[in-house]
C-alpha cells in the first residue's frame, strides 16, 4: 500500500484496490497537553485512543449506515487498529484541507472565543451547523454559504445537502448519549464526495472529535468512549 498523508490522529494509505486505509493514532488535539477537540494542533498522547477512537468510528458508522444515511466506512480491524474506506474527493484543495462541519448544542470553547460578546457558556444553540476551512495557519477560518459558492468550493446545493445531512448525524449521536445520562454539546464531521457525486460522512466519529457533558462535568475522550462502547 502508498502512504499518501500523514494526519494529527490518522496516517493514510492508498490500498491496491483503491480503496483507503486509515491508521489511528493515539495523539490528540490540545494544548500543553490538555484536551481540546476544537485544537489545530496535537497536545498530547493517550494510550489506547487510537483503538478506542476506530471501535466508537465503527459503531456510530453502522448506526448511521442503518437510519440510511451513506458513509464512506468498509470495515475496521481493531486488532491492526486501521479502517478501511471508500476513496472520496474532498471539498476544498483535497486531502488535509478541505472542510469541516461543526454541529453545536451548546456554547463553549471556538463558539464563545469569537461570539462570547453576546453568547454565554452553556447557551442552548439548538444543533446550530457552522461549516469552517481546514486551514491551521488561519485558524480554521469559518465561512459561509456565499463565499464557498464564490471561491468554487461547494455550490449552494451542496451546502444545504451537507447541513441537513449533519443534523441527522449529529441527531443520531446525540441520543445515543442522552440515552447514557451524557449531553453532546458539540461535535467535528468532515464530508466528501465519492465518485458518482454524493455527498457522504467521511473521517472518524470519536472521542477525540466531540465535547460531552455528564453530570455537569466535562468527559474526557476515553471516557466518552466508555460510555457507548462499555
């Protein structure tokens, strides 16, 4: 297999089918390690965050396969600690950049550093979608439905597509949680196209990529995950 990118939390392979293998990591985005899903930068490591990061990818995977929304997901071998996928274009300047889908229920963290004028921490947001540039020198610029059209990245169809597309995400795994007495407060998806043009959830779904609450505390990455997966 071709090694063609080397993420924060993934190294990605070309297999000779042409389909993609992800290789998890145990790094996570942080700073001076301390965990922040909301980091362009990786802040430290965790033990076994890798394995537990592919089994909460395959699990939310099969479920949002089977409420029939398509997902780029094939398989996943916890033991090898890789998934494979279907290959995908992604929106933007391709593997790396591209976009991110930010679903919000409530304030906190990049929210209340840009909008903490008028917002306050914890304020319902009631699945608010924002959509930002992979761009870690401009710290994951947001953008709009309007600029995405006039710089060629997405047409409004697309837009509107991939917003309804993470509601139903973002809806289905936060009943997952609320059925373990956790709260989603917000979580990261990345969607691509594959080859016949459809728009589908791509990346992973884990601990590393979310913000949950339980008891009013916030839980940590491997904690989330022993919440679904335990």
């Amino acid at each position: 297999m071709k090694h063609i990118y080397e993420g924060k939390t993934k190294s990605v392979y070309e297999l000779p089918d042409g389909n993609i293998l992800l290789k998890f990591k145990d790094d996570a985005t942080g700073t001076d390690g301390v965990f922040d899903p909301g980091s362009n930068h990786v802040g430290l490591s965790i033990e076994g965050l890798g394995r537990n990061s592919l089994r909460m990818s395959e699990y939310f995977f099969g479920k949002i396969e089977a409420a029939g929304i398509h997902t780029h997901f094939i398989a996943a071998d916890v033991g090898r600690v890789t998934m494979t996928v279907k290959p995908v274009t992604h929106f933007g300047r391709g593997l790396g950049s591209g976009l991110e889908v930010v679903c919000r229920y409530r304030a906190t963290g990049s929210f209340m550093r840009r909008y903490g004028g008028y917002a306050v921490e914890g304020q319902e947001l009631g699945g608010l979608v924002e959509v930002t540039l992979k761009d870690n020198d401009r710290e994951d610029p947001p953008i709009t439905k309007d600029t995405l059209e006039v710089l060629g990245i997405m047409s409004p169809g697309e837009y509107e597509t991939l917003k309804a597309l993470a509601r139903r995400v973002c809806g289905l795994i936060k009943d997952e949680f609320a059925a373990r007495g956790a709260e989603l407060y917000d979580i990261k998806l990345e969607f691509g196209r594959l080859a016949d043009g459809e728009i589908v959830l791509i990346d992973e779904i884990s601990g590393g990529n979310m913000r949950v609450y339980r008891g009013g505390k916030i839980v940590g990455p491997m904690e989330i995950a022993g919440l679904v997966l335990d």
